[in-house]
C-alpha cells in the first residue's frame, strides 16, 4: 500500500490556512516551526508523547545531559563526587540556575522532581529501587545513598527518551504523578506562554532572559551549552502536508520538523531550503494490542496476528519505494545499535500467507469480536500505519473497526482500560523515536509490568526477569546476549508489533543554522 499526496494550493488560499506569520523585519528574532503534531499535553513527566518531550525540553532542564554519542554529560550539575564502592553519589548543583519564576533552582526541588519522574519512568524506577536514600543536605547538593551501585545513575537523570527527568519546582514536583501538572515553570532556555497558546494551532515560547548556559563543552544532543539565539519561537500545527510545504516555500514557516517524503523532491528543488535527516537512529513503528480485553488477552491470537505483518508494506505506505529511507525486519530494539539482533525474528521474514493466518485465528478461538483500532487523522507520520493495519486485519478475517481520531484524543483514549462497549480500544499504532529503543533502560514498551505499565498493559514475568539482569551484567557484551533473550520472550508475548524502521528528514530555510541532531531542539539555532 502507497500514499502519494500532490503539491496543492500554493497559492493564497493555502498559506492562509498556515496562520499569516509576523514580516521579517517586524520579527528578525522569532523562528517558526511546524512541529509534527499538535502539542496536546505539557507535562513531560505525565506522557509519552515525543511532541510533550520536545516542549519539555524547552522548557526545562535536566540535571545531566545526552550528547550525540548517547552518553551523559553533566547539564545542571557542576559535577558529581562517587564514593564508598559506588554506594554514594553526590551531586552538585551549578550556580546561578533560575525558574522562570524568578526564584532560586535548590536541591531540594530536584529531589522532589526525581521523585515524581521516577514514579512514572522505568530508568527511574530502577534508579529509585536502588537508592536507600534521596536527599538534599544543602541547596546545592542532591545526595544519593545507594543499596548497591548504580554505575548508570548519570544516564538515568540524563536520558532523552520519554519520560524526560524534567527538573521543576518542588511546588510542582509534589502534584500527583498521575495528575498532570497546572503551570509550566521550568529553568530552561525558553519559557512557555500559556496565555498565547491557541490549542490545536499554536504555541509560544519566548527566551529566559534569566537562563545561565554551561560555560563549557560544546553543543550536542541535550548537553552543552544551550544558547537561545531567538527572542521568540512560534509553533505552528499544519496537519496537512501541502500546506506545510507551501508555508516553508513562502517563507511564512522557518522549519519543518517532519518533512512529508512524497513532497521531498519539490522542496530539494528549492535553493532556499535545506533537507536533511538529522536523526540517524531514525523512528520506530509499532502497533500495540490491548493485552486486558479480547481478542488480543489470547497470546495464541497475538502470536499468529504477527505472522501477517508486513512490516515492508507499512514503511513503504509512509516513505514509498526508497530503501534507503526505512529498514526492515526490525525487532524489539533499535537497528544498529548494541542491543539489537536477529533472534527470534523468523515470524517476520518470509512472504505473508493471510489465508493461513485467518484459518489459524479461527482455530485459536477467534470468533469474530470487534477489533477497534484507533489511529490519528492528523499524524502524517502515523496514520498511514493505521490504514495498512485496517487493510491486514480485513485480509485475515478479523472484524476491525477503524476509529479516525485527533492525536490528542487518542492519547486520552488509550488510558481506558474497559471494553469497548465502555469506550475502549484494542489496537493503536504509533511511533517511537530511535534512542526510545535502545535498551530496555528507555524501552517502555516491551516491559511486562501488566496494568501499572504503559497502555496495552503487557504482563511477562520473564521478561521483568531479564529487565532486572540486564542491569546487573557486567559489560555490554553481557547485556547484548540479555537482550536476545528479551526479544525472543517479546515475540512470545507480543508486548506490540513491530512494524519498521524510518528515516525522517527535517526541513529548514537556509535563512537559520545551527540544527542539531536528534529530535528538534531550539538553543544554538541562529538566523544566518
């Protein structure tokens, strides 16, 4: 299955559609970007949204940071001091750090943000079951006593991946981690104006002029110095990808974050514009079955439902022909890296035989139940996936119901547990950001933890076992053989299908510089 959109509406018409932008002499300081989705949710401790990680990072900032490399560099922190075999970390906070508010960053409001990521975070879950004792002896100081050593504790408060370790006020930090937090004060590079926020078309942010940058190091990934160069920066939903064109072409839009790939030879034509993938571990596809409700609480059906995956079919529906854009098989963890493998991929290779598999589910016990798939209308990156799902799961008999939603709807949608008669759901796609499948430190998705869990609410002793361990190996060749047996015990359980890997180009007028790589971030971009 293949999507082609044309080039329409460049005119008068469709740029009107892209909210009319402030002329450039009237706004030399203000960059504008089309993010890739709709920011429906702020709290970056709350969701797993990647558009709530980027804002959050914005917004706040983190006691470490993570370079292009994947490894932690000290951010808010001035250092650490490791004592006592490893069991005694101590933190030091930099001098000069400042909320938005005005007020003072201290010990003791990271302590209480640790704590409320923590709740919801599996790297910091594990951090935390580690820890005997959290604390601030002074305001700048963050103590950790340790159980045992925890040599990844850096990692852990530096990670990019959702959920992000978000430092904020302990006013806030001490909100219920399952309530989202009622005001957006961080210590970031830019603050975030509430008051200007037009949901479901526009967000603002505006530079903090009181932001202290790290006085060393060099600008990579989350860590560095993080120089705000514009006054102003305006986000600015277009869910159509035409009309997103034609507002970079204009120059009435600065930056695309997800450039459409059927639109990518019109805007390499442009000189005035810059493609380019700047995130080499690319997104990650999956679709999740809800494990709680039938007809996926049967692992019998979960397992044969994988045998018609054609993961090639669903990177194809989103980048087309081009090979060099997406890769497949994947499986639980992220192509080219350390921890992935081929094991137990077999389900996955091979033509699809859907006669088979529909015969098979019938035998399993499948008796027609509604399969409710929930997809987004206005992700341009996702939705493709859920019309390649609704198109499998009618070729194997299965009677599937295709629920077009905003994206923000279904991310409140997914948290229902219930029937579908009580508004539930049984399958979402989705996608995941490359570094989100690394390890099983920041992997959420292929945990076992059950109805504490992620939505789909996955339960797998076994692979809980093998999470645990995996902490525990001595060296990375340890935690690679670890790995392979989790990925063999998650086509067993089929926490979610994995459904390829794509690579994403970005877009931007070269009228600004200094991108870096990953997801989108806005300190050390420049106008040129």
């Amino acid at each position: 299955m293949r999507r082609r959109l044309l080039l329409q509406g460049t005119g008068a018409a469709a740029l009107s559609l892209a909210m009319p932008g402030i002329s450039r002499s009237a706004a030399a300081r203000t960059l504008r970007h089309v993010p890739h989705v709709d920011l429906a949710f702020l709290d970056p401790h709350w969701t797993t949204a990647n558009i709530t990680r980027n804002h959050g990072f914005m917004v706040f900032d983190t006691l470490y940071g993570q370079d292009e490399n994947y490894a932690a560099v000290p951010q808010m922190v001035e250092g650490h001091v490791v004592e006592n075999d490893g069991k005694l970390w101590t933190l030091r906070l930099r001098e000069g750090l400042l909320w938005h508010d005005g007020e003072k960053v201290l010990a003791r409001d990271c302590v209480a943000s640790i704590r409320r990521w923590a709740q919801r975070d599996a790297f910091g879950g594990a951090l935390m079951r580690a820890t005997d004792e959290l604390s601030a002896p002074d305001d700048r100081t963050i103590r950790f006593r340790l159980k045992k050593p925890f040599p990844l504790l850096p990692d852990a408060l530096g990670k990019s991946p959702v959920y992000m370790p978000a430092m904020m006020p302990a006013r806030l930090a001490n909100t219920d981690a399952m309530q989202q937090i009622t005001e957006i004060i961080g210590s970031g590079p830019f603050r975030y104006k509430a008051d200007e926020r037009l949901q479901g078309s526009r967000n603002i942010y505006e530079r903090f002029e009181g932001y202290k940058p790290r006085e060393d190091g060099t600008p990579s990934g989350t860590a560095g110095p993080k120089v705000a160069y514009f006054d102003r920066v305006e986000w600015t939903t277009i869910s159509d990808a035409s009309t997103a064109a034609a507002a970079l072409q204009s120059g009435e839009q600065d930056w695309w974050e997800h450039a459409n790939h059927d639109l990518l030879p019109v805007l390499r034509r442009s000189r005035s514009i810059k493609v380019e993938v700047v995130d080499p571990a690319g997104i990650l596809s999956m679709m999740r079955p809800n494990h709680l409700q039938p007809p996926f609480n049967n692992p019998e059906i979960r397992r044969i439902v994988m045998r018609a995956i054609d993961q090639e079919s669903y990177m194809q529906a989103i980048v087309g022909d081009d090979p060099s854009m997406y890769h497949t098989p994947i499986g639980i963890f992220c192509p080219g890296t350390p921890m992935a493998s081929d094991a137990g991929l077999e389900p996955l290779r091979g033509p699809r035989d859907y006669d088979k598999v529909k015969a098979d589910l019938k035998a399993a016990g499948y008796a027609g139940e509604k399969v409710v798939l929930l997809v987004p209308s206005d992700y341009a990156v996702i939705k493709p996936l859920g019309d390649v799902a609704a198109d499998m799961f009618s070729k194997i008999g299965m009677n599937v119901e295709y629920v077009s939603t905003d994206w923000g709807t279904l991310l409140q949608r997914r948290t229902n547990k219930g029937t579908v008669e009580q508004g539930g759901w049984n399958c979402f796609v989705t996608n995941w950001n490359g570094t989100d499948w690394m390890t099983p430190a920041t992997h959420i998705a292929m945990r076992g933890t059950g109805e504490a869990g992620y939505a789909g609410w996955s339960t797998s002793a076994r692979t809980e076992e093998l999470y645990e361990a995996w902490y525990e190996a001595p060296d990375d060749a340890g935690r690679a053989k670890i790995c392979q047996d989790i990925q063999r015990q998650c086509m067993t359980d089929v926490p979610f299908y994995p459904l390829g890997q794509m690579r994403q180009p970005s877009a931007w007028r070269t009228n600004i510089t200094g991108v870096l790589g990953g997801f989108a971030k806005f300190w050390n971009v420049r106008p040129t």
